[in-house]
C-alpha cells in the first residue's frame, strides 16, 4: 500500500477490476440468456430465414410455426399438461400441507427419523417407478390416463411440498397462532383464518414450484401415456420428427409458463430451491 | 376427579396423536408409490410372461448384442465425470461473484436461477436450436467467415460432438441447482468471518482458501451429492439432442420398455438406477443428520 | 424461509388470489373435458384409431379437413386416435380379450391386420357388401382376404423410393444414363449409385448422398427391405450368409460417401431443400414436401437392384373394423368415404400416400404428385421387382427393427468385424419369428 | 373475573422437568409477577394457565371450574405476547376486534368495544392501518387493546415489554399497571426483569428450576428473601454472599467471615443458637453497606476495610467493589463519589439489614 492511495483517487486497478467485474457478470447472464432468446426467436421464425445461413438473426416472423405445432396435438398436450399439473397440485397439496403442518408445529415421537425419511424420499428417483407402475395401472384401469400421470407426479412432488410448506409455516410465527387459541380459536379454525392467510404467498411459491415440477416431467408422462401426451412427452415421442422451427417452437411453449412463474414467484425461488435440495 | 381424567384422556388421545394422523395420508401414498412400484419391479426382473422366475431379463442385459446397458453405464458416469467438476466450478465462481452487493444484482440473480425452471426436454431443444446446424452457432461463426461448412453437433457419427453438446446443455440448465446450494451456503457464512479476515489482512486468495471453502465444506459436499444423484437420472436432454446415440441408463430404461417392450429389462435398469440413488442417498443421509443434529445442538 | 415484510409484499394476496382462482378455473375446466373427452361419447362419436396419418401434419389434415368433411356429410363424429404399431397391438389386444372394444375402425398395415385377423379379432367386412364406383386392384384384393375372411379394405399404399436433385445428374459415372436411373433399367445397381455417389464426392467435395438415419428415421426399412432382398433375395432368413457380408461390405464402401449428417436426419425433405443432400432415399411421404415446394428440382427414380434383383417394400395400409366394434355402421360409412376416388386424391395430395383405387389413380393431378407418381410406378415396373412386406412382429417389431439397426452402426459406424456381428444377431433375428410365430414375410416367404 | 389457583403443577418436555409441582394461588383482581431466570418455568406455567400447554400433572382452577384440559378457547382468558403477536394480515382495528367477532358479539356492539379499548391505550389514530406501519411501542398497545377488549377473566402476559427500548419500557410500566388497576382483570405476568416486577407487581412469584422460591409483595421478596436464590436474585447490584461460621466467643456469637467476623445483634443470637459451629451463608446487599464518612450517625454496624479494587460510577449511584481478603465485596452508595482504585476504604455495614442462610438448603435462617 502506497500512501498516494489513501484518500486520493483510486487506482486504475480499482476501475480495471470494476469493468472486469462487470464482464464477468454480463458473459453470465448472456450465457442464460443467449439460448432462451434465440430458441425463442427461431420459433417465431419464417422456414426460409430459418433456412438460410445469411440470416443469423431471422428477420421475417410468424405465428405459423406454434399453429403448425399446435395442430399436430400440441394443444391437446398442452391441455393434458395443464390438467395433469393441475392435479399433481391439488393432490400434493391435500396430501403434503398437513404433514408440513404436523412437522412445523408439533413435537412428537420419531419427528425427527420421519424428517429424514421424507428427505431421503425426495432424493428418490422417482423416475424409476414409472416402469412397473404400468403394470399396476393396466391392471386398475389408469394406464394412459391423466389422473395416472398425476398420481406418479404426486409422488414426485409429495416430498418436496412436505417440507417446502413445513418451512413456510414455520415462518409463521407460533405465537400469531397461540394468540388466535387464546382468543377462542380451535385448531382448524385458527389454520383457516391465521395461518393460512399468512402462509398464502408461499403457499402460491410452492404450489407454482410443483405445477413447473409436473409440467416439466418427461419420464413418467412418456412411460405411463400412449395417446394422452402431455406435453413433454408428446414432444419427446411425436414432435422429435418434425422439421426445425417445430421443435424450436415446442420448447418455446415448454418454457413459457415456467418463466412467466418464475417471474411471479422470483423472490421465494432461492430460497425454496435452498430447502428442496439442501 | 374424574371428569378430569376424562377430559385429559380425550385431550391426549387428539392432541398426541393428531401429527400422526395429519402426516399418515402423505407418507402412506409415498411407502405405496414407491414401495409397490419396487416390488413390482422386482418381480418383474427375475420372473417371465408366465410368472415364473428366470433370469432371461438379466442375461440379456448383461450378454445381449442388443443391450446396450455397458455403454449407457459407461455414458452415465462419464457425463457425470464431465458435466459435475464444470458446474460446480461455475456455480462456485458464480456464487462468489453474486454475494458481493452492486447494482443490478438482483436481476443477475434472477437471470442466473432462470434454467432452474426449464425441463431437460426444453433445455435440449434450446441447445439444440443453438448447435444444429442450422442453429445460431453455425450461422454465426458462417456468417463471421470463421469457417465454410457447419460444424456438426448431431448424428451418431459425430457422438463426440453429440457428447459435447449434452455437456454443454445440462451445464446450462443444471448448474442453477449446484449455484443454489452454493449460493445459500456462502449467504449463511457470516459476513463478519470474512470482514475479519480483512481486517487483518488477508489476501482474496488467503480468504478463499483458509476462510471461505473450509465455511462452504457442506453445502459443496451436499451439492456434489445431489448433482450425482440427478446425473444417473439424466434422460430428457439425451434424448432430444443424442436418441439412443449417446444410451445412458434411464434413457434405455425408456426404450426397453416403450420401443421394445422388455418390462423386465426395463425394470431391471430402474432396479439399478434405485440402487446406486439409495447409495448415494444414504451417504448424503447420513452426512445431512449429522449436519442437522449439529445445527438442532447449535440452535 | 423469512416471510418478510417485502417479500409478502412481493406476491400480494391480491395476486395470490388471482392465481388461484386461475387455478381453480383451468381444475375445472380441465376435469370438464377431460369428463367431456372420456365419458360423453355420443352414439355418433367413433373412435377410429390409425398407425397411419399420425405424424402430427397429416394428423391435423385428417382432422381438420377429412373428417370435418366427414361429419358435415354424415352427421358422425370421429375421434382419430393416432398410435404406434405397438400400441394398437396392445390396444386392440387387451380390448378384445376384455370384451370392451372402444375402437370402431383400425387403419394399420398389412402385417398387423394379418395378425389381428389370425386372432380373430377383426369383422368379415363382406357382410356390409361391395364399394360402389371404384375398383380395387386384384393383388391389393388377394392381400385383404385372410384367414377366410375379408379382413381389410385397402386404403393407401406407399413405398420407398429415391429423389434425385437434378444438378446431381451433371456428375453420373461413366456409363450410366439418366435414362437409366429414371427408367430403372438393369445399369441402374447399387455399383452404379456407390460410382455416382464417389464421382459427387471427387467433384464437388461435398458428400450428397442421404438417408434418414436417424432416431426416428426409417433408414432401418432400407437394410432390411432393399439392401438385403437385392443382395440376398431374402429380407431375414438370409440374415446371417455370405451374401449378406458381401452387402455390408457394400454399404460399408458406400457410406464414405454419404453425408454424415444422415444419422441425424428423421425425413430427408429438409436436407434435399436445404441442398444439404442430392441422393435421398426415404418414404414418399417424408420427402413430398421437398417435391412439392420445388418439383422442377426433384425427380423421383426406382431404387437400383443388386445382385438378386431390386428389393423394395410395398406398404399397404387396410380399414378394419374390429369384433364387437361399438358402432360398425358408422365405420363402415367411414371406409366408404376414405375410399372414395376424390377423397384418395386428397390424401395423396396432402400425404404422399398412394390411392388403392384405380379411378383415383387416373386423377392424379399434374406436377409434383405427378413426378411422385410416376417414380413409385417406374419403381413397381421396373425389371426384377422384388416386393417386400413389413413383417408382423406386434410388440417384437422393435426387436426386429433394433437388430438390423445394431447390426449396421457396429459394422458401418463402428467397424467392426462383419461376420462376428451376423453371426451375434442372426440367432436372436430368428428367435423373434420363433417366439411370435409370424410367418416369414416376402419374398422369404415366396 | 376469577381467582386462578394452580396446584401441584409438573409439566415434563422429554426428559427436562420444566415445572415441579407449582402451587399458586391468584386472588381476584390481582397483579401477580412470575419472576425468574430464563428456563425457570415462568413462561411454561403461564402457557398452562392460558391452555397453550397440558401439564402433566397438577390442576388450574379459575374459581371453582376446572380448566386444566379446556382448550384456552374455552377458558376466557386473553394475553399479550412478547412478540404482541398482532396478526400481520389484520388492521389494527379488526385485530382488536377479532376476539369479539369469534365470540359473536354483536357488530354495534364491537364497534363500541374497539373504540373504547383504543382510547385507553390511546391507538385511536391507527385503527385503520396494517400492523407493518407500526412501531413496536405501537403494536405493543395494539396487542394489550386486543387482549383487555373481551373483558377475560384473566389477563396473561408474557414479556409484554421485553421488545422496548429502555424509556418506552418505563414508561409503558406504569401504563399497564394503571390499566389493570382500572379494569381490575386478575393479571399473572410473566418477566425476568426484578424492576418491572417490584414496580407492577402486587405480589411477586419468585421462580427458579420450575419450581416457586417464595410468593409475596415486593416488599417482601426484597427484604425477607426466603431463601438464597431470591435473595440473589433481587436487587442490584446482586446481595453479596460469603460463607461464615457462627462462633461463640465469650458468650457471645460471632459470624466469622473471611477476613472479618460480625458480632450479631440479639434477635440474631437467639435464631443462631442452634447453628454454633456451623458453617452459614452470610449476605448483605451492597446498598446496606456505607463507606465510613457516609454511615447515617445512628447506624450500629461493623466496620470492614479493604482495598478498593473497582469503582462503576453510574451519576445517581456509585458502585464499589472492596477486596477483603479473597471475597469482592460491592457496595453501592447513592450519589456520585471519587475513590481511588488500590486505596483503602473502610465500610459500615448496617447489621440490621444482614441475612443469614443456611448452607445445605439455602433457606433464609434470618
């Protein structure tokens, strides 16, 4: 340390590291970005500018290619994904939110070996359990069926809303609740008015977190459905075949509600991704 | 008292019992979609059509010219080999970079974690429109006169580039879920230990090695752990850039039971990706308990 | 996680409350439908599931424009279900077994139906008497009549043929014509097309010949339907022979001339656009959009013969209608309308799938149907034709596919030893006939 | 309103004894503090009270009904909590009135109420705002308005003042005292803090290890400790202890303490009697010791000299540590004062004031 640099002007090295810095950080986020953007691009994309090797960037758009995508059962797909999503939420959901109520609230016997249990259950790939559940759901009748697909998914998500609400009630603080008995509240009535008010925002997060969870799905869906794709596994089975700009264009419908979710549920997305895999 | 006794018997019968009842529907679903499914696999491993045991299913996984279970092992571990060290690096680097506070960081962090919510089929299909070639990359470097004909990223012959390009996309898409770890992991070390370091005149170098990986030891262990576990999982972005190119091991799961219809080869490829998972689970359990046990001691 | 002031304040309950309520909405709506699409089949509704049509182009014409125009002329409802071969095996299978039959109609291949017929799962469709105004050929005829009964109507044929970018006529080895290749005349061999392919090489530097060799390509009908009949005269008994080494030795030369990229490539239309090849082989309905967009361009040729004669598959496609169909009358009204002459137009115009009926055959219209046309025709003309079928292996069809398409990344991509290979797959080819015990499919057969 | 009566209260959580049988008795109208050390039991036996915890064993009767397995719903009870627990999703007004709305009172009815809880804790002014735009102070009143609005048989206070700043915690001290004196609730309040409890208190439960030390008025936990626990634990600075041996020395008895022995007054001798040659715990609080020039003239005492070893001058007290031998002693005198650290200094302390505990129970002999 040179005594010219206290209190005087910094140094080049401080405004050189800055840019530096700076470059880094942008390199980053235009390698996240970069993809997302020209998949987007070239699923709007006229065939021949997608064609052409003058055109890095197209210049001509259309809304063709997503048509073409949704005719050939894009949008029956669609609709099966956000049917089975949907399910997987409701039914993790009145599954999971109890038992993460029971693990953020109370203290009780063997808490602690079922915590673990259900955090080894969420390292489970339950991916696997796709392939005999075939035989199991020919046999009940649920093969190539919506609700089939969500029952795996809810198998998936159960783990992941267990301790994803646990942590949310947990935030809310016990003494709001213990202020509602006090005042006359019983257990169910104090969830209803109290916590579950104070819980919603995150509840949302993770109901959004499980619905982007099913949507994205792939093995289960493809291996459990011959005719009722959801999306993932329409594209994966079907779409693979199609020229280009189709698939580009599949992906584009892939990601969309993901980052429209991801924007509505940004600032819990650390922080749940940080319970779901810690 | 007896109305008393009354009361304290029905109370406790309630209130001892209700977290039981409240956790019993979910853990009960969870022990009977897995644990049927694992049995039935099983069964389905080491018994035919007739349901009779063989072990028919195993011989041809192990000696069929049409298995290919050697290679998608061989694949697997190799992607993990490859694909975890880079990530890990990345987010390391990454996390570093986005604990310091600037402008614009939020944004940056959101752009960072963006891939989190990205599935592996859209993610291959994003990279594939990158490298194909009639992707961004090819015109861009054709149109900058870098080079005359496209590179080719796809097709069995060029398995090479194919294993590239899955490198490539899983390290976009996958490296959000290592930054994650990482990043809450650097968040929880308290500034202080590092402004102390500071203080006394430690060296970026000095603080990254003697203050900062020592205080990140866990969240690195537990997110390698979990990159691991997730690579012998890796199907959907395989599938769309390589097919059966490139077999990993769920991915030959995926055919043998839908293309082919071998349930007890696939069954047995799902027996095995179980296994190594429990494997690697039980290592990462028994690593997490002690780490809880000595965060439940501490707090 | 912290709820803290901000970050409740970041998703507001008001937001919160929007998003369920969207969710809620899309729940019941979504059960609506899907109550509505499993549970309210009208007596109207049929349900005609198809192998055939399913790529997700010609699945959108059937619905939007046939079977709209289906419906607007007989009031019937058809739910077209697209699925797998295997798929409908199963389907049709455990259908029958359980006595709920669902389906109505089967569009599928030949094999299939052959199979299904010989379980006896399909109607003697000559109960619901003749097709007025319109001839079936006899062979096509003889082909539907199995198991005693009328098993199918044929509804479409295809095959598999060349395209030839005409600049590619510029670099044709030394005595061979253009004639030739049209034509399909004896010079026109698999020799023949390998000098070709190495002349484009030496000349332009590029290589230009194609095949849809990848994932979900049907490069494997090529091994099996063309190289081996024309190299051994038979599709599999011949697997493992010293003819069937003289072929892969063969394809092994003629793969250094063939653009690498194939392995990629699921339908040779765009690489033919994109110039990226100009020798293709490939189904007709995979490459007739490259023909349509620019039919000055394009020619299609028969495929050259090999030493046992010229190899190719012919693929009929049949309507059946299953026992215990759920409305039998109304498919057979649907048979009657996909076998019109105008509405088999339609579908070549719009799939590249060849009519069975010869009225229909006349009306081809000029231009690039044209141009396809009269290759499939100089293809099944052409001297020593050897027809082959798809064999009906139900759920070994893969099976079979993935030895012929083992065999050839080991010997082609991987170099290994050819005999060692055959000789590996033969046994387990042959097993898959002996396990399923479907009859060796022509011209092993004949 | 009620008298609340807890007898043999035992609360177990696992293997920790939280409470080991707690008998209280609070009359009607009342202002009992539960005073004690963190872990004492305090919180656990007034959760009790409330219903928020099932003891295991023990009853709690508000008047004549028992109440020990009720839900707290059933119970009339309110409380206020150290973090006021005002529910952050509310308004301050429908904070206050939620407990009305449960209990269906009538709307015109607690409209009424609210208002005139709010102008006692003089919240009027925020009745329509959200509980985030307000101070701690201010949610503080929010919480006590919520908790007198029903008119509960008993008031529960749990900390109530532990959030605030220093001058705010005085003051709101005297507030609530007044408020309860007005409404007249039988109040139990729970704290660790000696001040809030001698100034609110109308009787002071002295807790430790789950279990209660003594129960008096402020008065008398501070000057007749009933044993060496509340005689530690009242008072500030802390009593000073030293262990002595009664000795008789020609005929009369004698503390002897180390490096100093007391001759005890009459009164004194007679309960010693029985204590000859053993040894006891002596204490004095540093505020009945006096340097020598400032002993009030009539003071019958015993002089000590040390050397000064520390000073704490707080302005309205100065704080003394004297070295006697091995033991520190503190002294506290009123007013500010110069010494010199390492000087000597001899003090005065008032006999009267001495107390003397026994070694192997710690209960207060004198």
């Amino acid at each position: 340390m040179s005594r010219t640099e206290i209190g005087g002007r910094p140094p080049l090295r401080y405004y050189l590291s800055k840019i530096l810095f700076a470059g880094i950080v942008l390199i980053a986020c235009s390698w996240i970005l970069l993809p997302i953007v020209i998949s987007a691009l070239y699923a709007f994309s006229t065939p021949k500018d997608f064609y052409s090797p003058k055109e890095v960037i197209p210049l001509h758009y259309t809304f063709a290619n997503i048509k073409e995508l949704l005719d050939l059962g894009a949008a029956r797909a669609t609709m099966n994904s956000v049917i089975v999503a949907c399910m997987t939420v409701v039914f993790s959901f009145i599954l999971g939110l109890p038992a993460g109520y029971a693990f953020a609230r109370f203290a009780f016997k063997g808490k602690d070996s079922l915590k673990l249990l259900i955090i080894g259950l969420r390292m489970f790939p339950m991916l696997v359990i796709a392939v005999p559940l075939v035989t199991l759901y020919i046999r009940l009748g649920l093969n190539d069926t919506l609700l089939g697909v969500a029952l795996a998914h809810t198998t998936m998500a159960l783990p992941f809303v267990i301790l994803i609400t646990s942590s949310i009630f947990v935030s809310v603080p016990i003494e709001l609740e213990e202020a509602a008995f006090v005042f006359g509240l019983d257990r169910t009535q104090t969830f209803l008015r109290i916590t579950l008010p104070l819980a919603l925002p995150g509840l949302t997060a993770a109901a959004i977190f499980t619905f982007i969870m099913s949507w994205n799905e792939v093995f289960m869906a493809a291996v459990l459905t011959l005719t009722n794709r959801t999306l993932p596994a329409f594209i994966l089975t079907s779409a693979m075949a199609a020229p280009d700009f189709i698939k580009f264009a599949a992906s584009f419908i892939m990601i969309l509600p993901a980052l429209i979710f991801v924007f509505i549920a940004r600032k819990y997305l650390i922080s749940m991704w940080g319970i779901t895999i810690r | 008292m007896n109305s008393s006794d009354q009361n304290r018997k029905s109370f406790s019968i309630i209130e001892r019992y209700l977290p039981y009842f409240l956790i019993a529907p979910a853990l009960s679903y969870l022990l009977f979609f897995i644990g049927y499914p694992l049995t039935q696999g099983i069964i389905l491993a080491f018994t035919d059509s007739r349901g009779h045991f063989t072990l028919a299913h195993i011989n041809y996984l192990l000696y069929s010219p049409q298995s290919l279970f050697y290679a998608a092992l061989k694949n697997t571990l190799m992607l993990a080999a490859v694909i975890i060290p880079i990530q890990v690096m990345i987010a390391l680097g990454l996390s570093l970079l986005l604990s310091s506070s600037f402008v614009g960081r939020d944004l940056a962090l959101y752009i960072v974690i963006i891939p989190l919510t990205i599935s592996d089929v859209a993610g291959g299909l994003i990279w594939y429109s990158m490298l194909s070639t009639n992707g961004f990359f090819n015109k861009f470097l054709m149109a900058a006169g870098l080079i005359h004909s496209p590179i080719h990223f796809f097709g069995y012959q060029y398995r090479a580039m194919e294993f590239l390009a899955i490198v490539l996309a899983e390290v976009w898409r996958a490296t959000a879920i290592v930054f994650v770890i990482i990043f809450a992991g650097l968040q929880m070390i308290s500034r202080e230990y590092i402004e102390a370091a500071e203080v006394f005149g430690a060296s970026t170098w000095v603080k990254l090695r003697h203050i900062i990986f020592p205080m990140l030891k866990p969240s690195l262990q537990s997110a390698l752990l979990i990159r691991t576990l997730f690579a012998f999982q890796v199907f959907g972005v395989v599938m769309v850039l390589a097919g059966r190119d490139i077999p990993v091991l769920a991915g030959e799961a995926y055919y043998e039971q839908t293309e082919l219809y071998h349930y007890g080869v696939a069954a047995l490829y799902a027996i095995i990706i179980a296994a190594i998972s429990v494997i690697i689970g039980y290592i990462y359990i028994k690593m997490f308990k002690a780490q809880y046990i000595r965060e439940v001691g501490a707090g | 996680m912290r709820l803290s002031r901000n970050t409740r304040k970041a998703i507001s309950k008001a937001a919160a409350g929007v998003i369920v309520a969207i969710i809620v909405i899309v729940i019941a709506a979504g059960v609506g439908y899907w109550y509505y699409t499993t549970q309210q089949r009208g007596p109207t509704k049929i349900i005609w599931a198809s192998t055939q049509l399913v790529p997700p182009e010609e699945q959108s014409f059937v619905k939007g424009t046939l079977l709209a125009d289906f419906k607007k002329k007989t009031g019937i409802d058809v739910e077209f279900v697209g699925m797998s071969y295997s798929q409908m095996i199963t389907r049709i299978t455990s259908e029958e077994q359980a006595g709920k039959v669902t389906i109505s109609l089967i569009g599928d291949l030949h094999g299939d139906l052959d199979m299904m017929a010989s379980k006896g799962y399909l109607m003697d469709l000559s109960k619901f008497g003749t097709l007025p105004g319109r001839t079936f050929p006899k062979v096509l005829m003889n082909y539907a009549k199995l198991h005693g009964i009328q098993a199918y109507i044929p509804w479409m044929t295809a095959t598999y043929v060349m395209v030839i970018n005409k600049k590619a006529f510029k670099y044709l080895p030394p005595g061979l014509t253009e004639e030739d290749v049209i034509k399909g005349t004896s010079k026109w061999t698999y020799d023949a097309l390998l000098a070709w392919a190495k002349n484009l090489y030496e000349k332009t530097g590029k290589k230009l010949l194609g095949f849809p060799a990848g994932p979900h390509g049907l490069f494997v009908r090529f091994l099996h339907g063309y190289l081996y009949p024309a190299f051994t005269g038979a599709q599999v008994k011949n697997f493992d022979s010293p003819d069937a080494v003289k072929m892969w030795q063969y394809l092994k030369k003629l793969w250094q001339y063939v653009n690498p990229a194939s392995t990629t490539w699921d339908a040779m239309a765009d690489p033919l656009l994109k110039g990226q090849v100009w020798i293709a082989w490939d189904h007709t309905a995979r490459i007739k959009d490259a023909i349509e967009q620019e039919p000055n361009q394009f020619v299609v040729v028969p495929v050259p013969q090999g030493p046992k004669g010229r190899g190719f598959i012919l693929v009929v496609a049949g309507l059946a209608i299953p026992k215990n169909a759920p409305n039998p009358k109304a498919a057979w009204k649907l048979i009657d309308y996909l076998t019109q002459p105008s509405t088999q137009v339609e579908v070549l115009k719009k799939t590249g799938f060849f009519p069975t009926v010869q009225e229909a055959s006349k009306s081809i219209p000029s231009g690039a149907l044209k141009v396809l046309a009269e290759g499939v025709n100089a293809q099944l003309n052409a001297p020593n034709a050897l027809v082959a079928m798809i064999p009906s292996l139900g759920s070994k069809s893969g099976d079979f596919k993935s030895i012929y398409i083992t065999a050839f990344r080991r010997i082609v991509l991987q170099g290994e030893d050819i005999q060692k290979v055959l000789s590996e797959l033969g046994p387990q080819l042959m097993k898959l006939f002996k396990e399923t015990g479907a009859p060796l499919p022509p011209p092993d057969s004949g | 309103m009620v008298d609340v009566r807890l007898v043999g209260l035992v609360k177990r959580f696992g293997k920790t004894v939280a409470l080991r049988g707690i008998d209280l008795d609070v009359r009607d109208g009342e202002f009992v503090v539960l005073l004690g050390p963190s872990g004492c039991g305090k919180t656990t036996t007034l959760r009790i009270v409330a219903g928020l915890e099932k003891p295991d064993e023990g009853h709690v009767f508000f008047g004549d009904r028992e109440v020990t397995y009720l839900p707290p719903k059933d119970r009339n009870v309110s409380m206020v909590f150290q973090s006021y627990a005002v529910w952050p999703h509310m308004k301050v007004k429908d904070n206050i009135a939620f407990p009305l709305r449960i209990r269906k009172v009538p709307e015109d009815e607690v409209q009424r109420r609210v208002k005139w809880a709010a102008e006692l804790l003089q919240i009027e002014t925020l009745l329509e705002r959200y509980p985030h735009q307000l101070s701690g102070g201010q949610r503080q009143r929010v919480a006590v308005a919520r908790a007198i609005v029903i008119e509960p048989d008993v008031l529960l206070m749990d900390e109530p003042l532990s959030n605030l700043d220093a001058l705010l915690r005085v003051k709101m001290r005297s507030e609530l005292k007044k408020l309860q004196r007005r409404i007249g609730v039988t109040t139990i309040y729970v704290t660790h803090d000696q001040v809030e409890a001698m100034t609110m208190g109308d009787r002071i439960a002295v807790m430790n290890a789950g279990k209660i030390m003594q129960v008096g008025t402020p008065e008398d936990i501070y000057l007749r400790p009933a044993n060496i626990f509340v005689g530690g634990f009242v008072g500030s600075p802390q009593m000073n202890f030293f262990d002595a041996t009664v000795t008789e020395k020609d005929g009369k008895l004698i503390l002897e303490g180390p490096g100093f022995s007391i001759p005890l007054m009459e009164d004194q001798v007679s309960v010693l009697k029985d204590y000859v040659g053993k040894t006891v715990i002596a204490g004095i609080r540093p505020e009945h010791m006096f340097p020598k020039d400032l002993a009030p003239p009539k003071l019958k005492g015993v002089e000590i000299t040390g050397d000064i070893d520390f000073v704490e001058a707080l302005g309205s007290d100065t704080i003394i540590h004297l070295r006697v031998g091995e033991k520190i002693l503190v002294i506290k005198v009123s007013g500010s004062h110069h010494y010199k650290i390492g000087s000597k200094l001899t003090v005065v302390f008032d006999l009267s004031k001495l107390h003397v505990f026994r070694k192997d129970s710690g209960e207060a002999i004198i």
